[in-house]
C-alpha cells in the first residue's frame, strides 16, 4: 500500500469512527420524537440491511499485512456482524409490535457494539467502499435516534412508548 492510499485510509478511517460515534451516540442535540411503531420498524429494517451491506464490504476489504492491522480488522469485522445480528433483532421485535420501552434493551446493546466497532476501526485502514456502506447506515441510524431519545428526554410517558 503506497503511502498517499495509506494516509487516505488513516483519514477515512477517522470519518468511519466519527460516522459511527455520531449516529449512535447520544447526541445532545437530536430532536425528540414521538413513537410511531409503523416509522421505527421501517427504519429499522432499513438499518438491518444497510449494515448487512457493511459487513459484506468490511469482509471484502483487502487484509492487512501489518499483525496489529490485521487484528484489529478481525476485531471490527465481528463487531460489524453483531451489530447486524442486533439491528436484525431490533426490527424483528418492532415488526412483532414491541415497542420502545421493549427494544430499548436491544438499541443500547447497539450503541455498545458500535463503540466497539469505531475503537477497533481506530486502528485499520478502512476502503471507500466500506465508508460508502457505513455512511448509508449512519443516516438510518440517525432517523432512528430521536424515537430512542425521547425516554431519556422526556421521561417514562413520551411518545406512548410500549406497543402493546
């Protein structure tokens, strides 16, 4: 790898953690929204397929060479594949009719995931491809945030929470 592409990768690799942290972290600023389970299950089936689409790009990703890079791509590529594991979770328990104060478990498991998952990148050249993918799930997730935060904001009667 030529040392301009490399510098690239560096640099798009803080993108991704940012892209990352952002969407998913608890933004002060996001707007609160009122539940709308028909809205949060759509955007949840959005997100289970757009980081599918991550995980196939971060499997397609070249290897490293250097020991360090290699692990901690070994280490996003499983945090990726958890992440769509629980998105897939996430939009099956919305579509069965549960709503937030039942799936909150499951977006926090999340956030913690993509934590690990932005740490892990830190350390790995990531391709444009990937940051194509996460980008697409980065705004998923950002729709997805305000009908979470609105318990945190509001307290236990925002939004009609529970969908049953």
């Amino acid at each position: 790898m030529s040392r301009t592409r490399c510098r690239g990768a560096l640099t798009a690799l803080g993108c991704v953690a940012l892209i990352a942290s952002a969407a998913m972290g608890r933004v002060a600023t996001a707007e609160v929204a009122k539940w709308d389970q028909e809205r949060v299950t759509k955007i949840a089936s959005e997100l289970a397929e757009a980081l599918k689409d991550v995980r196939v790009a971060v499997e397609k990703d070249p290897g490293q060479t250097d020991m360090i890079q290699q692990r901690a791509k070994y280490q996003v590529r499983e945090s990726v594949r958890l992440l769509v594991n629980t998105s897939r979770q996430l939009a099956r328990q919305l579509g069965k009719g549960e709503g937030m104060i039942e799936t909150e478990p499951i977006y926090k498991r999340m956030q913690m995931l993509r934590a690990d998952a932005a740490e892990a990148a830190q350390r790995t050249p990531i391709s444009e491809d990937v940051l194509a993918k996460v980008a697409v799930a980065r705004d998923a997730l950002t729709q997805l945030a305000p009908y979470y935060e609105a318990d945190w904001k509001a307290g236990p009667q925002a939004g009609q929470a529970t969908g049953k």
